[in-house]
C-alpha cells in the first residue's frame, strides 16, 4: 500500500541508463498490482471502512514531487494524542516508498482523508531521536508485524507525525 507511481514515464526503481530495475525495488508487474490494490483500498476508506489486516487504514494526498500531480495512497496509521496520527514509511524494499518523497517535498499541500470523511489538510513533520523511538515504540506494540518488517530491514523506516490544520 505504499507505492503510488502511475504516470508513462520511467519509474524511480529503474536505472535511465539501462532501463534495469534497481536491487530492493518492485518491478512492473508488482507496481501494477500495488496500484489496483491501492484504487480498491481507496474505494474502501471512502465508503467508511479503513482497516486492513487489522490495521487502521487513512487515505494520505500528496503532491508529485517532479510531475506536481495529486497522489492518494492509504497507509496505515497510529494515533498520536487526541488530534495526530503517525503514518511510517515502510513498504518493503531497500528505499522508502514514493509518498515519503512527495510529502517532504510538498508538505503544505498535505492532507488525509479518515473513512467516510472528506479531505482535511494536515502538517508533516518527520520524528527524530527519542521522539522517533518513543513513537516507534507505540507503533511496534500495537502491530508486532511492522517491527517485524523493520527488523528485516537495512534501513530505518521513517515516522511522521500528521497533525490538522
């Protein structure tokens, strides 16, 4: 749920030289999936149901960092206090997933749609340090799989903390 490139140009997981997809990135075929599996999810939030394999599920808008185009993406979500939510970047793969890069990129054009709401804009702001492991630590508690994932990994995956406008 994590992938959201859909334009005909060539994606970010291959190499311009070669045309060759890069080592920890999904090929073709698996974008191609992501992106059916990421409308039917979509569809899903808006009719008022946001879980996904037992976990809560929002509907997270960018901005392509080069096309400038709208991205929509679920990711799964954690609350943080009464008014946050904390999204990670995981996803798999050796690079974090293309939502991360949009919404650093354009973080005042932000927004997340909760199941069977509207749009809302929301501010970005990517935990570090203690913040960062404090966060991670809730996460990781409340969906053991995540860490799991994490654990597999050679990057750290990034949390970000989305709070209303």
């Amino acid at each position: 749920m994590d992938t959201e490139h859909t334009d005909s140009r060539p994606a970010m997981n291959q190499d311009q030289n070669t045309g060759t997809r890069k080592p920890g990135t999904p090929g073709a075929f698996s974008r191609w999936m992501q992106h059916k599996a990421n409308a039917r999810m979509a569809k899903k939030i808006r009719r008022g149901k946001g879980t996904f394999m037992g976990m809560d599920v929002l509907l997270l808008h960018t901005t392509g960092r080069r096309s400038g185009e709208r991205r929509e993406t679920p990711v799964a979500w954690f609350p943080d206090g009464d008014d946050a939510w904390l999204v990670v970047a995981s996803g798999g793969g050796s690079r974090h997933p293309d939502w991360h890069a949009n919404l650093l990129a354009h973080p005042d054009q932000a927004s997340v749609e909760m199941p069977g709401r509207s749009a809302a804009p929301v501010t970005p702001r990517r935990l570090t340090g203690d913040e960062r492991e404090q966060a991670w630590q809730r996460i990781a508690t409340a969906q053991p799989r995540i860490a799991k994932y994490q654990a597999k990994s050679e990057r750290v995956y990034p949390v970000v903390r989305l709070t209303p406008r």
